[in-house]
C-alpha cells in the first residue's frame, strides 16, 4: 500500500466510524471530530502522487485548497454526474465556507479560543472552560443545507478508487 | 508518452480550469515526461503552509481525453516564484506559462 492508498482507505474507514456515531445518544462533538479527520485524511490522498512509497504528504490543511482544485477536474465532475456548464463550480463554492469552517475545527487551528471538537477550552464570553461534548458547534447542524451538500460529496468522494 | 502529448494535455487543462473558475489567472506549466505539472494562480486561495506547494494529484483518465496523470496547485499570485516547488518539479526557471 502507498501513501496515497493508506490515507484514502483510512478517510473511509473514519467515515464509516463517523456513521456509526449518528446517534443522538452520542454526543455531536464525536462526530464533528471525525468530520474534521476525514476531510484532512482525504485531501491527503490526494496530496500523495500515484504510487509514491517515499514521501508522507506534510500539510494538514488543505480541504479547501482541494475542494477549489476538484473545481476544474474533468475526471471528478463527471464520475460526480455533472455536466460541462456551471452547476459543479457552483456547487463547490456553496460548500468552501463550510470546508473553512471544518478546517478551523483542528485543534492546531483553532487554537485555545475556538471551539474545536476534541479538547476543552475556555469560552471568551463566559470565561467558563468547557468540554467539546457540552459545546453546540453552531454552524455545524446537521440539518443544515451546507452540512447535507458537504456530507453528500465525501460520500461520493470516498469510493473514487485513485 | 511524448513530450507533446503532455503538453497538449497541459494545455487543455489549463484552459479548462480556467474556464471553470474566474479566479484562476495565470498557469505555469512544468514540463516532464509522465505527468502534468501545474501551478495555478488563484485570486483567493489560502496562503501556502511553510512557503512550500504540496500539489493535488490526479490519476490519468483517458475516456476524458487525460492519458497521463497530472499534478495541480493553487497558489496566490504574491506566491509565484517565492513558494518551494516538489523536488521532482525542479525550479521555477523551468516554468512555462501556458495560460
């Protein structure tokens, strides 16, 4: 297995984890978590060439600058069922906001103020320190239209078989 | 696969992703043997980590008129020839601009 295959086969294996916490006994937060892990791991794989056994990609963001990428891929824009006018761009921009957003959920970048899904931290209004499984994570609902379209393509990314 | 075989694909590449996203400016080729290299000028693009490039890489795709892999980064245009290159890329007196 290459770099490449070993980071896509563990975005899937996280997304099927992810799967199994839609339980509203579980905690959101969880789910949030592997949310931000799979859509690392999965710009990874990509980040890896084809076949390439020497070298682990290095950059931990970059689900945005991936997603921006696919904007112009042939390959993917059909393997995705659209066609060649504006729809996939379109449907790719509705979604950057979010990607930012899931990328700011790493504990690297979010820092000690913002609220990230795996550590505690103290809440700037409240200067209560909190725990991620109390915390909402507004703008992340899953009955969001952004949060559907978003969960809608790692879906259909996933079983690419690159 | 010949040399201009890949920069025909380059080519239309380029000019596909430039078609499909008004912010892409200007497209610098990297020319090689096996695979497309290329790095796109993006108005709005997160900075680079580290000053350095880690491309995204795409297999080949031949029924789309893509017979070898390619090899595409983004950058912002204060970035061009500041941001480090893949080694296998070699350096940026090499590229092409091709859109």
């Amino acid at each position: 297995m290459n770099w490449r295959e070993a980071f896509l086969r563990q975005a899937r294996s996280e997304n099927s984890v992810r799967n199994r916490l839609n339980d509203p006994q579980i905690e959101y937060s969880h789910r949030l978590h592997y949310l931000q892990m799979d859509t690392e791991k999965l710009a990874k794989g990509y980040r890896a060439p084809p076949n390439d056994y020497d070298h682990s990609p290095q950059v931990h963001t970059g689900f945005v600058r991936f997603l921006q990428t696919l904007k112009g891929n042939i390959s993917i824009r059909g393997i995705l069922r659209y066609g060649p006018g504006p729809g996939f761009n379109l449907f790719i921009d509705s979604l950057l906001d979010l990607a930012t957003k899931i990328e700011q959920l790493a504990p690297s970048a979010a820092g000690l103020t913002k609220p990230n899904p795996e550590y505690p931290l103290r809440d700037i209004g409240t200067g209560e320190i909190r725990a991620p499984v109390d915390y909402d994570f507004p703008g992340f609902s899953p009955r969001e239209l952004s949060m559907i379209r978003m969960e809608a393509l790692i879906r259909q990314l996933l079983p690419i078989q690159n | 696969m010949a040399k201009d075989d890949v920069e025909k694909q380059a080519k239309y590449l380029a000019a596909e992703n430039k078609k499909n996203d008004p912010d892409i400016g200007k497209v610098y080729w990297f020319p090689d043997e096996t695979e497309v290299r290329l790095v796109e000028v993006h108005s709005n693009v997160p900075v680079s980590p580290d000053g350095e490039i880690e491309p995204f890489y795409f297999r080949s795709d031949p029924i789309h008129d893509l017979p070898v892999p390619s090899g595409i980064a983004l950058i912002r245009p204060e970035e061009v020839r500041r941001v480090r290159l893949p080694a296998k890329w070699g350096n940026w007196d090499l590229a092409k601009e091709i859109g």
